[in-house]
C-alpha cells in the first residue's frame, strides 16, 4: 500500500504506453486475420462458410464442434476486436494458441514430409 491506496499486481502487464507501434500492430493482425475469419463464417474469399468449415474442423481434424465453432467467432470477430482496442490482450493471447493449434494439427505433418529426404538425386 501506497498513500492508502491498494497497488495493483496486474498494473505492469495492463499500463498501456501513448506508442503508435501497438496501434500498427493491432491494426496490421485485425488485418491479415479478419478475411480468414470471413472464409470461415461467412464463406466470402472462396470460403465454406459456417457449416461447411464445421464440419471440416469435426470429420478432417476431429475437433469437436464447439471448439471449431470458437476458432470460427475467434477469427471472425477477434479482429473486429483488435481494430477497435477490445479485449486486445485476450485475443492476441487466442491467436497464439491458435496458431499452435493450427502448426500441431494441420501443418505439422506437412513440415515432418518437407524433413523427410525423397531419395532423388539432384
């Protein structure tokens, strides 16, 4: 305690700065984001849409269908949400895991097949 008031522990993590660099940054990843969330929820940019990316996540990957249906809302509206400045350390956080998510369960194989030596001579 300071002159009477609590110090907050979670004050470091949350102290924004007056920096255009996490502006840049927020807008650039609502950017790149956003048309990935709208394939997926709206079947725009050659998309499947809602039901379709469902049950791709459900019958391809296994995941079950309401997990594939938050990684559709966290695409979709996560960077509706980084562009205005909401819930930006929550969904950045999201993003991570669910870039992990999408590096394990879809392209790690294809990383193991570009290890495996194909035998052929150059």
């Amino acid at each position: 305690m300071t002159n009477g008031k609590k110090s907050n522990p979670l004050a470091p993590v949350m102290r924004t700065g007056g920096s255009l660099a996490p502006l840049v940054l927020r807008l650039t990843l609502a950017f790149v984001m956003w048309p990935h969330g709208a394939q997926k929820a709206l079947g725009w940019y050659g998309g499947y849409g809602w039901d379709g990316t469902v049950g791709w996540f459900t019958d391809t990957i296994g995941i079950p269908s309401v997990l594939a249906m938050a990684i559709i809302l966290l695409e979709f509206l996560g960077p509706i949400f980084l562009a205005f400045g909401l819930l930006t350390r929550l969904v950045a956080l999201s993003f991570v895991g669910l870039m992990v998510g999408a590096i394990v369960n879809v392209h790690a194989l294809e990383f193991v097949v570009i290890l495996i030596p194909s035998g052929q001579d150059e």
